[in-house]
C-alpha cells in the first residue's frame, strides 16, 4: 500500500492576503511564537508569492531560509525572495516593520540587487545613523498607509513603499553581500543565468540548454558566471537541484523516487547519486538525519 504523502509547502498568495498588493505592519512579539502568530500572518513552514522586506528594530530569534538558520540579534534589514521557504524557528523577543509587496510594484533597480545573489541573504546590521533613517521611513510609511487620503493615497503608498525598499537596497549595496559587485558585462550575464535557472531547473538540467536559451556560447557563460561566483553553470545547476530536493525532503513524506519525477528526473538512480554527490549525503540519510 502506498505510503500517504503530505501536501507539499503552501505557498500564501499575495491577492488571497493583500488585495492591494501592498501591505505595512508593525510587528511586536509579546508571548513567543504564539504572540508572534497573533500579531502577524500565521507562523507556518511555506513560500510566498510576493517579496517581504523586514526592518527588525530588536530581536532574540532564529529565522530559517531555504535550509539556512538566520539569527536576529540586533537591529537589522532583511528581505525574502518569492518562492524562498521560510519560517520563524525560535524567538523570545521581536519587533520591527514588516512589507509584503508584489513584485511588479517594486523598482527595476531594486528587484535586480536581491535577485541577482546567488547565495542566500544575510541579514545587514544597522549603525545608529542608518537605524534612525529606517526608523523615520518606517513610522513615516505607516502614518502614510493609515491615513485617509483619497485622490493621490495608493500612488503614494507605492511611493513610500519603494523608498523603504530603496534605504534596504542601499545597506545591502553598501555591506557588499552581492555577489555581482556591480554592474559588469560579466555580472550581468551571470544574473540572467540565475534567474532562467530558478525558474527552469525542473526542465533545464545542461549547461548548454542556458547558453542556447541566452543566446551565449557556453564557453563564455561559463566564463562569465566562474568570474563573479568562482564556480561554473553545472555547478550552480546541482545546487538549484539539491535546494529543490532538500525542501522536499524535509517539508514532505514524499519519496526520492517521487521527487526525482518532480524535478525532471525519470532516472531516480541517478537523482539519487547527483544528490549525494553534491549534497555529500544520501537523500534518504539526509531526511533521517533531520528529522531525529
């Protein structure tokens, strides 16, 4: 008999919560996660189809992001990509500013300085001087958004919305956490090669297949990516994939065989034996392993 499943990660829809595409919220943890789940949107293992941007004034948590533990210490900005798992592993304090917003409705420039990173995001610290600026912006945009302007109110939400985006943008820019360390030829290739990967890694599996869809040759997207990230196409492919695999893994009783098919896989032999070289440990003993 086949084993039962569970559904896989829920991903919350940005119009099913925020009709307008924006949403601006102050969040103070007052009674552990259960305060923070009655304070804020319901603290649950899932994706989200919008981009979050968090101004945490003061924090004692543990955030987990794609398989990554983040801790909050102090003050901070910080930012989730749609699709990104997550979830508030533990905290016994929290407050701070959060932003859901459609990803139209953030600037080009903006969008390209967070989802050009390869890795996955750290949060930045925040001196005095940039704390008090987030701070301003943050009581301002909320004065903003709960005022009971008619005329000109959502474009000027949208406004504000994309200057707190701005002031994150600009600390993450200034600390240098970006891999693409500006606007090279290079850079650029290789942040058109991470985004058709995100979003093609169940159909794309060879390096070949990106340079063709790219119009580059492989040799020079090869080149490309290696000079800003140190690694080549094959290697980020295998980390796309094994990210894929170990949400599934962890999240879902779905079987290796099963998410080998999910993925683009006919051959679970062979997933199985990518993963494990990549990853260093067998699919299956990676799921025991966390799930002790």
């Amino acid at each position: 008999m086949k084993k039962t499943t569970k559904q896989l990660i829920p991903v919350h829809q940005m119009d099913e919560q925020f009709s307008s595409g924006i949403a601006f919220s102050y969040i103070e943890m007052t009674d552990g996660l259960d305060g923070l789940m009655m304070n804020a949107h319901k603290n649950e293992i899932h994706r989200d189809d919008y981009y979050m941007f968090l101004f945490v004034e003061k924090a004692t948590a543990i955030f987990t992001l794609d398989f990554e533990e983040i801790r909050w210490q102090k003050a901070v900005v910080f930012y989730i990509r749609p699709g990104q798992v997550h979830f508030v592993s533990s905290a016994e304090e929290m407050k701070g500013w959060f932003l859901a917003i459609d990803p139209m409705f953030v600037e080009k420039e903006y969008k390209e300085m967070f989802e050009n990173q390869f890795y996955t995001q750290q949060p930045v610290s925040l001196d005095a001087s940039s704390f008090k600026t987030m701070r301003e912006a943050a009581c301002l945009f909320d004065l903003v958004a709960n005022a009971k302007q008619e005329v000109f109110n959502s474009q000027i939400i949208l406004n504000m919305a994309n200057v707190f985006i701005g002031l994150i943008t600009e600390q993450y820019s200034n600390s240098r956490l970006d891999v693409s360390k500006g606007k090279s030829r290079q850079a650029m290739i290789a942040a058109e090669f991470r985004n058709l990967l995100v979003k093609n890694v169940k159909t794309m599996k060879s390096p070949s297949q990106y340079a063709k869809k790219l119009n580059y040759s492989l040799s020079h997207l090869n080149e490309s990516v290696k000079s800003v990230t140190g690694f080549p196409v094959s290697y980020w492919i295998h980390q796309q994939i094994v990210l894929e695999t170990k949400r599934l893994l962890y999240y879902t009783d779905i079987d290796v065989k099963e998410i080998a098919f999910s993925l683009g896989y006919e051959d679970h032999t062979y997933f199985s034996r990518l993963f494990t070289k990549t990853a260093g440990i067998p699919p299956t003993a990676f799921r025991q392993k966390f799930h002790e």
